[in-house]
C-alpha cells in the first residue's frame, strides 16, 4: 500500500484535511474576511521590540479601545542582534502575526531590511503594516487609521486603504 503497512485512508484523509479545513473556517471568520468586526471584539497590533513600550503606552492612553474595539498590542522580540538581522526570528515573528485571525496591523521600526522581508509576507496575508522610529507615533497612527475605517467590511483591507 502507498500508505504503509494497513493504514486506511480515510484515517489518514482526515488527519492531513481536518487542520486545514479548520484553517479555512479560522480564516473566514477572522477580522481579514466577512461582514465585519463585531461589537467588543479584540483586534491585534503586532509591534515590532524596539517600537513596544511606545506603542504600549499610547495604547494605554486609549484605554486599549477604538469605539466599540477593544485593541491590544503583542510585542515581538527584536530580531535583530547589534547591527545583525536574524532571518529566522523576523520571519517568525511576521508568521505569528499572519497567523491571527485578529491580527489588523504589524507595527514596526524601519528598517528597510527587513522590509524586503516583511512586506510581501504581510501583503499576501493582507495584514497591513506602519513603519516608524516611533512606537507612539506608530499607534496613533493606527488608532485613528481604526477610528476611519468604520465597521463594516474587512477591517483589514478598510485600514490597508487608511494606511495607504
């Protein structure tokens, strides 16, 4: 048997279709797809280590809401080491983000080396992002960004047009 020793396939049809089928439904109830963000849901910045305590605060200054959205902020760990870029942790970082389905902005400092990185990661994904040397500046940014974009719709493609 291609499958190996006596293994039915239907078992193994649903081991390898049953995660991403749970994927898919994830995916189309998430903030990037469908009618909307509902009243009191929680969204997701991700902000890059250097920009955090900045964004953090302002946030804070917020009372962590937009209207009727309750906003947090996850900070990531630097992924750089002194002058160094460690690849591996940018792009975990940025699949973490894409990996939320709450997840409406990546908040990061500029650095346009990783941004050759970063961005067309987050564009497939359709997260959009602000780079900045400010973490305050940045969330500002993204609160009024939220603030325009209203309620219906996909909130990310709504802040993607915002943001552009």
């Amino acid at each position: 048997s291609v499958l190996g020793g006596g293994t039915r396939p239907s078992y193994v049809l649903r081991k390898v279709l049953a995660p991403i089928g749970l994927g898919l439904l994830v995916a189309a109830v998430g903030c990037g797809e469908g009618e909307g963000v509902a009243e009191d849901a929680t969204v997701s910045a991700y902000v890059d280590a250097p920009l955090c305590a900045g964004a953090e605060r302002e946030l804070l200054s917020h009372s962590g809401r937009v209207d009727s959205l309750n906003v947090k902020a996850v900070c990531l760990p630097s992924a750089t080491e002194g002058k160094k870029l460690n690849l591996a942790l940018l792009g975990a970082n940025v699949r973490r983000a894409t990996e939320d389905s709450t997840a409406v902005a990546y908040l990061e400092a500029s650095d346009p080396r990783a941004a050759r990185f970063t961005h067309p990661i987050l564009e497939t994904a359709e997260i959009p992002w602000i780079a900045s040397s400010s973490g305050k500046a940045a969330m500002t940014q993204l609160l009024r960004a939220i603030e325009r974009a209203g309620s219906s719709g996909s909130l990310r493609a709504s802040l993607s047009d915002e943001l552009e």
